[in-house]
C-alpha cells in the first residue's frame, strides 16, 4: 500500500490530511516537527511526503534540504499563502511540488496522484529490490547480503552504512552525510564513527574476500564501487 508521511504541526490540519488520504486509499504516517519527520522520511518507509514549511524543531527548508543529501522521496511543500519565496526556495532545493494554504483537499490529492505517478521511474529503490555491487548482493527486505552465494553476517549499523553505499554506487558520500543517515543528524558521540564502521565493514568483506569495493576518497568520505565493472 502506498505510504505517504504528513509532516505537519497543526493538528486540526495533519487529522485531516490523516482521513482524507486514508480515505484515499493510502496509509498515511503523521509527524508534529521537523527533526521526527525527517527520521521518518529516511526510514524509507514512506513512498511520499507532504511537508509543511513551519515547523517546530527543524522548519520545511532545513528537512527538505538535510533529505535530498541521500533521499529522492517525492515531497510536496505546504506553504502559506503569497509566500512566493517559500515556493521558489522549495523548488530550488528539492521539492517536487507545493501547494499554498489553504487548499483544497481535491487540489492536493490530484497533486499526490500525480506525482505518485511519476516517480515510479525515478524511485531509488524499490521495496523488495537487490542491491549490489560485483558479486556482493544485499537483499534489503530480507536483510541478507551475500558475497559469491557466501553470507556475510552484519550487525543493524554496519548493514545501514552498506546499504547507503550500494545506494549510491560509484558516488562519494561524505562522512556528515553518513553520520547524519545511519546514526542521526543529533549524533552525540565519536565523530570517527564512520571511520570505524567502515573498518569492520572492511574486515568482514574485502578482507575476507580479498577484494577492493570499499574505496576510502581522501578529503571527502566513502564510496562503494566493483573496479572490474568501472573500468570496462
Ligand atoms: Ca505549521
């Protein structure tokens, strides 16, 4: 079922997006403030979000922004009325759509349609789907991952990172942008964290394979890449 996550402070205005959707024929999951919205939006669960611009915690823009550094989910703008700034900054930073309150629920859900329909060819990962690179394959729901048909035992962070890697394939991620996905924007603790973690995902993979996917790029962070398949 198509999952759509509300981030909304207004309650009045999140039950009733609630309802409606639900009505619609979606599941829809609710957040109050910025920070729980943006967790739930990386948490891959949802297939679209509807994103207010006022929020408490951490406003529309910042989410928005800190969500298109690993995330492509489709995210509709609520924005207050006249508020042409809010639309163009929105846009220019990601959102695929906004509407201006107050609105009209049918408006919206045409709106939804629409984008739900066009992003099923952009969608970066569909539930279900295998990722890999080389012979090393992770199946995502399944929480396996397996190296020549050999499984690979991971721990739930050193399976996160990996998946954002494979993700990405062939693309650099930085260590802020890893931090922020696996262990949280809020992360107190070792900023080495990705370091170290990259280091066990080494010792169970490369090592024990004697191959070269886990590549460090100096100054800039991580990327995951099969040197066979780049270089043909
Ligand atoms: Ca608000």
């Amino acid at each position: 079922m198509t999952k759509i996550l509300i981030v909304e402070d207004e309650e009045k205005i999140s039950r009733f997006l609630e309802l409606e959707l639900q009505h619609e024929g979606y599941e829809a999951g609710k957040a109050a403030d910025g920070r729980t919205g943006l967790d739930m939006a990386l948490s891959g669960d949802y297939d679209l979000m509807v994103l207010d611009i006022m929020l408490p915690e951490l406003n529309g823009m910042e989410v928005l922004r800190r969500l298109r550094k690993t995330s492509q989910l489709p995210v509709i703008m609520l924005t207050a009325r006249d508020a042409v700034m809010d639309k163009v900054s929105g846009l220019d930073m990601g959102a695929n759509d906004y509407i201006t309150k107050p609105f009209a629920i049918e408006e919206l859900l045409a709106r939804i349609r629409a984008l739900l329909r066009t992003s099923v060819a952009i969608a970066p990962l569909a539930r279900g789907a295998a990722l890999s690179c080389g012979e090393l394959i992770m199946n995502v729901d399944a929480h396996t991952v397996t190296y020549k048909e050999a499984n690979i035992e991971l721990t739930n962070k050193e399976f996160s990172l990996l998946q954002a890697l494979l993700e990405n394939k062939d693309i650099v991620l930085s260590r802020d942008v890893l931090l922020d996905r696996i262990w949280g924007y809020g992360y107190i603790g070792e900023t080495n964290v990705v370091d170290v973690y990259i280091r066990y995902l080494r010792q169970k993979i490369d090592d024990v394979f004697h191959v070269k996917l886990i590549h460090t790029v100096r100054g800039i962070g991580y990327t995951i890449k099969d040197e066979k398949e780049s270089e043909s």
